[in-house]
C-alpha cells in the first residue's frame, strides 16, 4: 500500500487571487484583505432586500449596494440578505456603506470561522453555522457559514449559498399579526438564528431514524457497510460539535451585552434560542456514546462469528482426531498384524469409522456445544 502525502496549496500557486480553498492558502497577505476562502458555487452572488414594519412589507432584488442609498427609510425595518460571497465587490461595497470594520469583513469572507459573537460601537457581528442533510447521499450534512450584521433599524445576512433557509423568515414576514412585524432588528436576528438552530433538530431526527437502522444491521446482519457508516456517522458528530458548542457562548454572552441594539423583552427570546442548543448538544453527547457502543457492537458481533466458526472446525477436527489415529497405526508397515489379513477388516473400519463420528456428534450435542 502507497501513501501519498497532500498536495499543498500555497499562495504563490493559486492561479485566482480572490477565491481561497483554506485558511492556509490566505498567508503572506496583510490582515483585512478581502478574500474569500470556502468553496466556490456556480451560481454568482444575490442581493435580497426585506424592508417592514407593522403597516409596509416590501420585498425586492438589487444588483449592487448601491441601491440601497434610495431605498433608505428610517421607518422600516431593513433586512439585507446576500446569497454567494465569491463576488468580493459586494461585501466590500456594504463595509464601505455601513462603515463595518475591515477585519470583520475579512472573516465574513473566511468561511471557516468558528460561532461567535464580536461588539463593536454601533453594531454586533455573529458568525453562525447553518446544517441540513443532503439527501443526495445516504447520510451527509451539508455546512454552511451564515454572518450576521445586527445595527440599529438594519440587519445584513451573508450566505455562501442561495438555498430555503430563510424561507419560514419570509413566511411569517407576510402576516401582519406576526410578532416579527411588530418588533426591531434585535428580533429579526434572533429569529434568523431560531431558524438556524431548529434546522438542527431535522438533522437530529435524521440521526435518530440511521442510528436504528444501524442497530438492527448490527445485530442481524453486520458487514463492512455497516462499519463505513459508524465511522461517517462518527465524523459527521465530530464536525456538528465543533460547529454547535460554541453556540453556547455566542449566546450566553448576547444576554449578558450591554449595548442599546439589544432590548431587554428580547434578550429573554435569545435565552430561549440557548435552551434549543443546549438541547443538541445534550443529544450530540448521547449520539456519540450511541455511537461508540455500535462500534463495540460490531466488533463483538465480528468475534462471535469467529467463534462460530471457529467452534465448528474444532468440532470436526475433534471428530477426525480418533480416525486419524486408527489410520495411522493401520498405516504402519509391520508384519505381523493380524487384522491385516483379515478379509472383513476393511468394513470393519469403515463401521468403526462411522460409529465414532456419530458418537462424538450425539455427544457434543448433549453438551450442548452444537
């Protein structure tokens, strides 16, 4: 077997400049610079724009962050939501007009962020990972970094991809009873991140319905499939909890912060938001040692099959232990053996034969080892 080690994506070899597969790819360039590092969809970027309140809903397409400068209007809550980030022009356009750091923009580039939570003076920045199941695949979760820019009367969006995770947000936006209509930004933001989370709880499900699968197989029928499956399942839990825990303390410290973006009626709906990820992360525990006990599981059940086996040509080489032996003293080249010249000493053998095999299998069968 021939191992290969990776090839090295350094920057001096990147062909395209503005579009990074690592974090790794990005060294030598100075702090700030708008790259972005992730994968690159075919599809080129969206610009959405969302602007409410409880009387006006208006929804609509623009092509540039220019746009935004007419439509303008502090009675109405804005929500701007980008899908695709491989156009640079576009996050650095909202850097410039809503005077976001620079640094905070690299990172909304940077699609391999952890969750968290960062406070500047006139906004807050959170990085959240948003998970489905590709169900192209027999079991495989799709991740997908989401940044969130919270100002007052505005908030910004940015996904990697155009997909419908945002399509319950646009639901509830169109009934005029809804709470989101009669709220701030504050709510708008924690009801994209209760978006966010309550995908988790399909993926949970998902998880449930393979794990009993997996123990059925385990138990009736367990094979190589099986164990590939444990061990994708097992990476996939591994990667769910890097991308979740740290959600705990992005939203721990969003109640805890003292800034006037966030009303006080509303920190109390991020507590809720704390309470589901606390939930997932208590099932991602439970999954893990599910999970660990399957492997345990196919091992033993690999064991016990060998011991099957290994039962059964023991019990015939017991068999043919005895015979081997009767063979191998009528071998010999004596002489004088009287049996020898005996003219019914060969069925006399085979009857002895015989006789010995279905002894010993009449006697392992009341030990109770067939």
């Amino acid at each position: 077997m021939s191992f290969k080690f990776p090839t090295w994506h350094r920057l001096h070899q990147q062909t395209d400049k503005t579009v990074l597969h690592s974090s790794a790819d990005k060294s030598g360039l100075p702090p700030g610079s708008l790259v972005h590092i992730g994968e690159k969809h075919e599809a080129g970027s969206k610009i959405s724009v969302t602007q409410y309140n409880l009387d006006t809903l208006l929804q609509q397409d623009i092509a540039s962050i220019d746009e935004l400068k007419q439509l303008q209007n502090s009675g109405l809550i804005t929500w701007v939501n980008i899908d695709g980030l491989s156009d640079t022009r576009i996050v650095e356009s909202i850097g410039q007009e809503l005077n976001i750091h620079p640094l905070v923009l690299e990172d909304i580039l940077s699609t391999h962020q952890r969750p968290k939570l960062e406070e500047y003076e006139n906004y807050l920045y959170l990085v959240v990972k948003g998970i489905s199941v590709d169900q192209t695949n027999d079991f495989s979760l799709r991740y997908e970094q989401i940044s969130i820019l919270l100002l007052a009367n505005y908030v910004v969006t940015f996904k990697e991809k155009a997909d419908n995770t945002f399509n319950p947000i646009h639901n509830h936006l169109h009934n005029e009873k809804n709470r989101l209509r009669q709220s701030g930004s504050d709510y708008l933001a924690y009801v994209i991140l209760d978006t966010i989370v309550d995908e988790y709880f399909v993926v949970e499900d998902n998880l449930d319905e393979i794990f009993d699968l997996l123990e059925d197989n385990l138990v009736f029928n367990p094979g190589k499939e099986s164990l590939q499956l444990i061990q994708q399942v097992r990476r996939e839990l591994i990667t769910m909890k890097r991308s979740i825990s740290p959600l705990r303390e992005l939203l721990a410290t969003i109640q805890r912060t003292d800034t006037a973006l966030l009303q006080e009626k509303t920190s109390r709906y991020y507590g809720d938001v704390y309470d589901h990820v606390l939930r997932v992360t208590d099932s991602l525990e439970s999954f893990r040692e599910r999970i660990a006990a399957m492997h345990d599981i196919y091992l033993s059940s690999l064991s016990n099959r060998m011991n099957e086996t290994m039962k059964i040509l023991t019990i015939f080489a017991s068999i043919f232990i005895p015979l081997t032996f009767i063979a191998g003293v009528y071998g010999m080249n004596f002489e004088y053996m009287p049996e020898l010249k005996w003219r019914w000493a060969y069925p006399a053998l085979w009857v002895l034969f015989i006789s010995i095999s279905i002894g010993l299998l009449i006697y392992f069968k009341k030990k109770g080892w067939l």
